[in-house]
C-alpha cells in the first residue's frame, strides 16, 4: 500500500479544520459519543485510530534491525512508507516514527501535559535515576527546569571557554606521535575531566579523582559490544541484571552523595560557582531545597556526557577527510577573528551524525500527525536522524557542507541535535561552546590526519553512535598556533618539529 493511498482511507478528522481544531474535537469526542451511544443502547464508536503502515516483520526481528542497523532500517522505511510510519520493536513497545518538520512541531510545540516521557525512555531509568530532569513528567519537569536553568545560561564562554581549552591542551600533550590511536576515547577523557570540573570544581581531591575513574567504568560497561546483544535479548532488564555494572553504578551513587553531603555542610559559605555546590544550595519557589535523591539523579545525568564526546570524534573523522573544509576552519582559528565557519562545521557535524536519532514521547492525548489520528498511549518519535536527511530541507543531505549553515541558520524544527520543545536538553549550550573550544584548541595545537582515507561506518553501541574505527587518527605535525610560535623562536621551532 502506498503512502498516499494509506492516508486516502484515513477518515479520523475532517480536512477543513485546523490542527489545534481536530486535537480539541478528538479529545471531546469520547464523550459526547458515549452519550449518544447510552441513549441509542449501543457500543461507542470513534474516530479511525489506526496506526500509520510500517514493516511487518515480527517484533522479535524488528528489535534485531533495530538493534543492528538502526540508521539504515529507518531510512529504508521511509522509502517504502513515507513521512510517517509504525515500528513495532520486542522490548521498546510500539512506536510511531515522525520525519515531516510540521508533524515533529506539533509534537514538539504540545502541552507539555500531553506527552510523557518516562516510560518511553525505559532505557535510561536503571542509570539516571526517576528524578533525573530528563525522565520527570510534568509539571515536576518544568519546575525542576527552572531551578537548574541558570547554571547552563548566561555568559558561559567566560564562566567555562578558558577551563575546556586548558583540559583539551592538558590531554593533546598526552596524545602519542608518530604511531595510530583512536580519538573517541581521547575525546571522553576531555569531555569527562570539563564535565566534572563544572560540576565540582578543581579535581583536587582523592574522592573525585576516584569518581572520575569510575564514571569512566562506568561508561565503559554501557558501550561495551556485548551490552547491545543483550539489550536487543533481554531489554533494559539487561543492565540493570548486570552484576558488574550495578556494582559500579552503586559506587558512583556513593561518590557523587559524599560530594553531595560535603556540599551540603557547607552550603552557608557561599562562594562556590560549581554546579553541585550552586544545586545543594538552590531552593524551589515553595522555599524547599532539592532532595538529596534529586540532586543524585540530577548530578548523574550531568556527568554522563557521552554524546558530546562522539561528537567531536566525528567532527574529526568529517574534518579529515574534506581538506578544502579543514583547511578553511585552520585559517579561521589562526586568525582568530571570528568563529563563524567553526560554528557551521559543528552544528553540520551534528546534522550528519546526531548523538541520538529519535526522542520518544508517550501521547496521553490523541494527536493528529500526519494524516492520522494517533491513540493516546501510543510512542511518538520525531526522527532526528530522518529529518536531517531530508533533500527538500538540506540539499545534497549526505555530504558535509558546513557552508549551508553560513547562508541560513538551522531551523527550529529542522534541525534537532538537541531534541527540542520544552525539553530541549539544558545543556546545549554549553555543549556547543564545548564543541568548538575543543575543535579550535586540537587545530591550534597538532594537525591530524587520517589512517585511512576512507570514511569510518557509523557502530553502534547502548548509549552511543560513533565511527566504527573509533576515530583511528595519527599527529602528523604541530597545529596552527605551534606553527606560529616556531616562526619566531628557534627553540620552539625545533619543539614543534618533534611535536
């Protein structure tokens, strides 16, 4: 059955209304038909709420393609199905997948009150935390957010811009020469040594350099390959069936409370602008400070920054094998005159290669997307990965031209690294700023190069989307400001050239 045909014999809502129109009379509906059906003395009937077409291949191999080929399932759906279709996924439940910007606004731009969140994301309970801002319904979500909203805006780049360059330039010195090493794993220690020093400050004790160690376990354990076999077997039971993974998720929950309670007993100083000090201190507008398991949830969250790490693997992985675009943002940040093309390459980059390709949210209304009138209860899933594939948005959408962002700016609905609506992830600011300082300070200080010429396949792991070789690199020579430094001091000239 063909898209157009399928949406030909809908009959959920009448064409001459208005979207906001055709969701008010659907959730109307039930009981002024169950009225008319008590006084007739028969059964209720409704709109039409079939589900959109999708693959009908059993949940169990569903999951499989899922679990395996993700990106590529998707993709192949849309060709056969259209804009909008039906994945019924062993373990994830039944989804109903969104790639056209103005189903994905309607989702996005929903009372909140609506939409649910924490059991399409079972995922990410076991780790998180139920309060994690990430996983609270409303209206304790949009409550939670305001409290936290202030430690991740305002002038960022002077709060955080010169601590994220003196970590990257702090690990690039540990970075062998002359032989091969993969840069994602390079680029989780940066991000995870920024991450902490936002939330706690200066590592200088022996408790956080442990926490540090066992976030990095931690992470470790969740992208291990094995995990995903058993995610697609087993589900979200699977991590937290783990011995060893719930053995260390107990000792990072221990860590982060003993900070949590130091913080606590020093609250009354004030001073202190890391976040976990700012959040031990912070009350809700009743005059109530947050729980010790809110901030646990809170502070977990915040520490688990993986997919900034793959981001940056990946703006390299791009970056190196494009060395007209590589040469251009060289130039830039030589000049340090502007970082308009370091922008463009970012937010490209993120186009490509989001961290995650969909958001899922559980309706508690129905809603009209696409044609359909959805059931509550039903999964929605505005499609990042298809939405920024889209040729009628991004001409040429599989190749990297971080030019396309120089001549418009991304749209709200268009362009969705981040999620969007009012739960667009709190820290991407801060995220973005992260990107770009790293970017910048890895080209001022050594030039990469590629092992091999050929672009690295998207691997898939629990939590993450990363090059298959893992970002295989090798330092080929300084970067532009050791370059520069050489010109005009022999002895760093001869620094550089060992470099």
């Amino acid at each position: 059955m063909t898209e157009n045909h399928a949406r030909n014999i809908d009959t959920s809502a009448p064409t001459d209304r208005s979207p906001a129109e055709s969701d008010r009379a659907i959730e109307q509906a039930p009981a002024k038909n169950a009225l008319a059906d008590r006084a007739l003395g028969r059964h209720a009937i409704f709109v039409d709420t079939r589900l959109p077409p999708g693959p009908r291949l059993p949940s169990t191999l569903q999951a499989l393609a899922w679990t395996w080929r993700s990106l590529p399932f998707m993709e192949r759906c849309r060709e056969r199905y259209g804009d909008i279709f039906t994945l019924r996924v062993r373990h994830g439940g039944t989804w109903v997948l969104l790639s056209a910007p103005e189903d994905v606004k309607r989702v996005f731009t929903a009372d909140p009150n609506r939409l649910g969140v924490g059991e399409a994301n079972t995922l990410l309970g076991p780790v998180l935390g139920p309060r994690s801002v990430m996983l609270l319904e409303e209206p304790q979500h949009m409550t939670r957010r305001r409290l936290m909203l202030p430690s991740f805006h305002g002038r960022l780049a002077e709060r955080y811009g010169g601590m994220i360059c003196e970590v990257t330039r702090e690990a690039i010195a540990t970075w062998p020469r002359g032989r091969p090493f993969e840069l994602w794993p390079r680029m989780q220690q940066i991000t995870l040594e920024a991450v902490m020093r936002v939330v706690f400050g200066p590592l200088c004790s022996g408790s956080l350099l442990s926490l540090r160690g066992l976030l990095r376990e931690l992470t470790d354990r969740m992208n291990a390959p094995r995990r995903l076999a058993l995610l697609a077997a087993l589900g979200p039971r699977s991590m937290v069936g783990d011995p060893g993974f719930r053995r260390t998720l107990r000792a990072v929950e221990a860590a982060v409370l003993e900070e949590i309670r130091k913080r606590r007993a020093q609250a009354t100083a004030g001073g202190e602008v890391d976040i976990a000090s700012l959040l031990a201190r912070a009350h809700y507008e009743d005059g109530a400070p947050m729980s010790t398991r809110d901030l646990r949830d809170e502070l977990v969250t915040l520490l688990l920054d993986g997919p900034t790490s793959t981001s940056l693997a990946w703006v390299f992985e791009r970056l190196l094998r494009h060395p007209d675009k590589l040469a251009r943002l060289r130039e830039e940040v030589a000049r340090a005159e502007t970082d308009a093309y370091l922008d463009a390459v970012v937010r490209e980059t993120l186009r490509l290669c989001p961290p995650v390709p969909i958001v899922v949210r559980k309706l508690l209304t129905p809603m009209q997307l696409g044609g359909y009138t959805v059931p509550a209860g039903t999964m929605v899933a505005p499609c990042i990965h298809l939405v920024h594939r889209r040729e009628d948005v991004y001409p040429r959408p599989r190749s990297f031209l971080p030019e396309r962002f120089l001549q418009r700016p991304p749209g709200t609905y268009t362009w969705l690294p981040f999620g969007g609506g009012a739960r667009r992830c709190l820290a991407a600011s801060f995220a973005l700023l992260e990107m770009k300082r790293v970017t910048a300070t890895v080209l001022e200080e050594v030039a990469l190069r590629a092992v091999q010429s050929r672009s690295e396949q998207v691997k898939k792991s629990a939590i993450s989307y990363s090059p298959g070789r893992r970002g295989l690199v090798i330092v080929a020579g300084p970067g532009s400001r050791r370059r520069a430094q050489a010109t005009t001091c022999p002895t760093r000239a001869r620094e550089a050239a060992v470099a």
